[in-house]
C-alpha cells in the first residue's frame, strides 16, 4: 500500500475528521490544512522532505475528487 492510502486512513483525513470539514467548509486553504496533517504524520510514516510537498498536494487532490 502506498504512503497516500496509508495517510488517507488517518482519522484526520476520514469522513467529519480535520482535514476533510475543512475542505467542506471550503476555509481559505486546504493545502495548509492537509501540510499541518501530514506534517504530524511524517515519522509515522516515513515522509522524507523530498516527497513531502507532493504528496500533499496528490492528498489534497484526492480529497477533493471523493
């Protein structure tokens, strides 16, 4: 299983969690929100500096599309 399906199983990221109400209340931006999730999560799942951006935005856009 890739990085992003694995964060996108955090409770931030799941149905009324963080990260998805402020998508749904459409707040100024949901790329914050998502980079102050997953910057939380960067040990737990390994995130090196590198890919961090990316896969942020690859969530974010995720999230959008469900």
């Amino acid at each position: 299983m890739s990085k992003l399906e694995d964060i996108l199983k955090e409770p931030e990221f799941r149905e009324n969690g963080f990260v998805s109400k402020h998508i749904k209340n459409s707040n100024a931006d949901p790329l914050r929100a998502v980079q102050s999730a997953v910057d939380r999560m960067r040990e737990l799942h390994d995130i090196e500096d590198s890919e961090f951006g990316l896969l942020c935005e690859k969530i974010l856009e995720r999230l959008r599309t469900n």
